[in-house]
C-alpha cells in the first residue's frame, strides 16, 4: 500500500494546528471561569471577649491609639495576651 507523502504532510500540518487551536483555546479560558464561580468562604470577625476588651482599655494602649501609632498597640496587646502579630492586629483594629 502507498500513500502519498504529501497526504502525510498535510494530515501531520492538520494535527498539528488542531493541537495548537486546541491548547490555546481551552486551558486559560476555562480556569478562569472555574476560579470565577468557585465561592470564596466569607471572613467573619470573632467577637471581642471580656479580657480582651479589659486589654484594649488599658492607658497606655489607648494612648498609643489616640496618637495614632497602631504599631506600638499592637505590640502592647502581644505583651500582655501572648496573641499573635495576625490576632493582636485584628484585635487593635476593631
């Protein structure tokens, strides 16, 4: 059986662009859509307890919140809880 090389040609020239339609089309399209629709979990603040707010009222926290240095408040709150930078902060800013 002989099939001609320029027939090889062809189909291998038309395998070829299909693949590359194909990869180029599909993949970004399709995963930014799915990133799109997939539903981002909601971030809800944790209530203020007693003994953090009894933190939070202390004088030299408040001061250093009226003069608007948040940084040192923070390190305050992780002074006297031993809460992490991430809970302090929340904590400060609330």
């Amino acid at each position: 059986m002989f099939v001609p090389l320029w027939l090889i040609g062809v189909t291998l020239a038309l395998l070829v662009l299909f693949a590359m339609l194909a990869f180029r089309r599909g993949g970004g399209e399709l995963i930014e859509r799915q990133r799109r629709a997939t539903p981002r979990p909601v971030a809800t603040p944790s209530p203020v307890s007693t003994d953090q707010r009894a933190v939070l009222a202390s004088s030299e926290i408040r001061a250093a919140l009226e003069r608007g240095d948040k940084i040192a408040a923070i390190k305050l709150v992780r002074e006297r809880t031993g809460l992490g930078l991430k809970e302090a902060k929340d904590l400060v800013e609330r």
